[in-house]
C-alpha cells in the first residue's frame, strides 16, 4: 500500500476542509487583519488612542504577551510558523544562520490560509534581508504583495516597494511630502485590500509598519532623530512617555551578566537627554500608526465587514530605552525588551476586556489557523489563543522559553549581500530563559546565570539566582528550561510543574 509522506499529507488535507465546505459556508468565515509594529513597547501603546478604542476597548487586551527571541527577523518568523526559533530555524537578522534566506517560505502561515480558500495580502515589511541578502521574490502563499524592500525600508521617504513583481520607490531620503511618508501609503494600500475583497470572500490582511523603529544611521544624522514622524506630527502632550521605570539607569548591576556590566555605565544627563528625546520621537511616529489604525477600521465598517474581522494589534519585539543602563537596544530577556502589545477583537471576543494568561508570538499563527479553519503544514509549537481571548478569565500553568543564538559573518553590513564567502563567523548573544507568571530564569551561554522573582520585583532589579532560599525554584525552573530548550510541539505547549516558592 502506498501511503502519502506527512510533508505532503497536511496540504492535501487542507484541500480536503475548503472542499468539504458549501461555497457559503467559506464565503462567512470571518476575515483576518494582522497590525504589527516594529520595535514597540508596551508601555507605547499608551500614544495610540484610537487603537485603544477601536481594538483595546473593543475586544481583550493580553497584559502578559511575550516574544520569544526579541528581534525581528525570528520573532516575524515565530509568527508566520507558530515555531520558536530553534525549529523553524531563523537564528538571527544576518546570514548564514539567520534573514530572509533561512526562512521556509513554502510551509508558513499565508501558505496555510490561502489552501483554506483565503485571499491573502502582505502590505509592508517582511523579513530582515528581503531584497538586500536575498532577492525581494513573491514568496509563495501571497494572493497580494506589496512588501517594502530592505535597505531602503528603513527610511520614512525614499523606500522602495516590491508591488506585486514592480519595484516603485517612493520619494527621496528628504524629500517630507505627506502624501509619501511610508506609514501613510502603507495605510492606503492596506485600505484599497480591503475595500477590493470586500464580500468576496474571506481575506487575509498583514499590515506591518516600521514605526517605532528607527530610520538608517545616515537619516538620522541629517535630521537630528530617531525616527521622523509624519508631517505634523511633532511633539505632543498626549504623546510624551511617563516617568521612566525604576529599571531606568539601574544603581546597582552587580547582579547582572559580566558582559552586561562591562558594555553599561551609568547614563550621563546627556545621555538621559538624548533618550528621552529618541523617546518622543518614538511615539510622535506610532500617531500616524494609529491612525492608520482608524483607517483600517473605518474601512471595514464602511463595507460591512468589520463585525466578521478579526483585528489583531501587536509589535514584533520591545525595546530598551535606558533600562539595566541599556541606553537603545533589544535582544536582552529583560520585560522592555521582550514584552509587547497584543489587543484582538473580533466575533465572540467581551469587549473591554483584559487576560492576564501568560502568551507568546509563539501563539499567533495557531490562533489565525483555528480562525481561518486552516491545517497547519509545520508541527506548531504555541496554541489558539481563541480559548483565552473568548474567556478572558480562563488561566494555564503552560511557560514560555525565551531563546537567542546563531551565527553571523563578522564585519557583515545589512546592506552586504550573502553568503560573503570568506569572512569569519563570529557569535551572537545566546540565552535560554523560561518564564511562568511568576518567574523568569536565564541561561547564558558563558555560564552567568539570572532568576527573577517577578511577583516581588516586576522590573528585574535583583537576581535570586545565588540566593538559598531560592535552591528549590532555581533547580524546578532549570527543569522546565531544559524541557523547553529544544522542545517540539505538544511538549512545548505543557503545563509547567508548579514552582516552589523560596523558603
């Protein structure tokens, strides 16, 4: 007898489902809209009121949502598989262990949906690389494309998109028109999806902006910021950050990583000026988002679709903004760095309210297949968040691993192109860390290790890892770390083994 190869089985499936349906049936199942931002806080989303309105208080927020490896090409990666890093195999930004080129386009998210009847559309950027290390293609799964090619996406104006196999660049570096301004046209595109596929059956939008994130060093340095926000953007009362953490130019870091320790110095004024104004710029830049936003929204009521879209509101990673002495920056496992929004409203979602269950980007694409009524074609290491967002009461014991690593060619440049044969390999900074409701316990690949007791100290300002009376929990959450490390699937999504509380 001859039997189907797994790799091939779960396609076939899939077929199966949308075939099985009435045409009807497909036609109401509901539409999925995907907002993510680039480097944003949670705390930031504080500068966005009508996300707040239009999706915080329209469905539930997750107070507790984590990416597992902070920063972008991984943690966009972890979204379109449902996998953490070790599995799917994108250990970093550069090759040859990480970027565009290491990710398996052919068995991802849109690839999923579109075999489920869903018209599928990518508006913004994708994954680090695209179009500098490796060609800016038309990744398979893709009904609509409309991706911004790297270097130029990390440029305001004067950015190119790859348009359905055009290339168009937008402007120039300095040339402020609004009209042109990246989160403007990305908005635009994102609103003419909808309004095309509208009662056409279902549609599948991701809409990822580069706000927050900062423009090229070369941008910078000619306009004295950041990140430039729109024409008419600037600094606002409504937009200024709180007072910071007490994490901010923490007084003692004699508890943390050698390497840390050698790499920070206590901020100067200047460099807490210097923050504090890369900081505004940062939330003048999420205004044009949120309205963005607005224009997502009003779109889909406007064509009677908005009570059968799900909307998902989330950032691929934080980021550090002076923190532990950590003047700019992510990869840390550290809350600003790994903590993150997360607001979905959609059918059957209580509006208003707020899950305190412990949830990762691990979770995203499980949660847009149950959604979509889609068969997964890679073994998916997170869960449906559906569960939690319909009952926002509902609790698990299950931990989440925070994991970096990989390789990169040193002296590599992000405009270099792969595979700069030659060059040697030097490493990343590497960790493992699991974290429960109460507990994060980190790894280093040095040999340093950290164990913070969350209930009692939020911001990671004292490790317990050498205290006694934490002996039993440091030896319970290593077990957990050494579960989760390079664990698959259904082990991956198991409920923690209750922590004993220090003695």
């Amino acid at each position: 007898m001859n039997v189907m190869p797994r790799s091939t089985l779960w396609p076939a499936l899939a077929v199966l489902v949308v075939l099985a349906l009435p045409s009807a049936a497909v036609a109401r199942r509901p539409n999925i809209v995907v907002v993510m931002t680039d480097d944003q806080t949670a705390e930031e989303l504080t500068a966005m009121p009508s996300t707040n309105d239009l999706i915080a208080r329209r469905g539930v927020a997750f107070d507790r949502a984590f990416v597992s490896y902070p920063v972008c090409c991984p943690s966009r990666a972890t979204y379109l598989t449902g996998q953490y890093a070790h599995n799917h195999g994108v250990m970093g930004l550069y090759p040859p262990t990480g970027g565009y080129g290491r990710f398996d386009k052919t068995s991802a998210l849109p690839v999923w949906l579109q075999r489920a009847g869903y018209y599928t559309s990518h508006v913004g950027k994708f994954l680090n690389g695209y179009g500098d290390q490796e060609p800016a293609d038309l990744p398979p799964g893709w009904d609509d494309w409309h991706a911004t090619v790297d270097y130029s996406t990390y440029r305001m104006w004067g950015y190119t998109l790859n348009d359905n196999g055009r290339f168009r660049t937008y402007g120039s570096a300095f040339d402020e028109r609004s009209a042109l301004y990246q989160t403007h046209v990305l908005t635009e595109k994102a609103t003419a999806v909808i309004e095309a596929r509208a009662g056409r059956g279902p549609f599948f939008l991701s809409l990822n902006y580069l706000a927050p994130h900062h423009e090229d060093r070369r941008i910078q340095r000619h306009s004295g910021r950041i990140v430039r926000a729109a024409p008419g953007d600037g600094a606002v009362p409504a937009s200024r950050p709180p007072p910071p953490p007490p994490s901010f130019n923490e007084d003692d870091m004699s508890d943390k990583p050698s390497f840390l320790r050698r790499r920070t110095r206590p901020l100067t004024p200047a460099d807490v000026t210097r923050i504090r104004k890369d900081a505004l710029s940062r939330r003048d830049a999420l205004l044009a988002v949120d309205r963005g936003v607005a224009s997502v929204v009003s779109a889909l009521r406007a064509h009677r679709q908005l009570s059968n879209t799900y909307i998902v509101f989330t950032s691929d990673n934080g980021y550090m903004q002076g923190e532990h002495r950590v003047r700019s920056g992510k990869m840390l496992p550290y809350d600003p760095s790994t903590r993150v929004p997360l607001l979905i409203r959609g059918p059957r979602i209580p509006e208003g309210s707020a899950s305190r269950e412990l949830v990762a980007n691990v979770d995203l694409a499980p949660t847009l297949a149950q959604i979509a009524q889609a068969v997964p074609g890679v073994t998916v290491d997170g869960r449906s968040l559906l569960p939690f967002a319909r009952r926002p009461g509902r609790h698990s014991r299950r931990a989440i691993l925070h994991e970096t690593g990989g390789r990169r060619y040193v002296g590599l440049r992000a405009q270099d192109e792969a595979p700069n044969r030659g060059r040697s390999l030097g490493r990343v900074l590497t960790y493992r860390a699991v974290r429960t409701a109460g507990w994060l316990y980190v790894r280093y690949r040095g040999g340093s290790r950290e164990l913070f007791d969350l209930r009692r100290d939020p911001h990671q300002l004292r490790s317990r890892h050498a205290d006694r009376a934490y002996r039993a929990t440091r030896r319970a959450l290593a077990r957990e770390l050494r579960r989760l490390a390079d664990c698959r699937g259904e082990v991956c999504r198991r409920a923690a083994a209750r922590i004993p509380a220090p003695r």
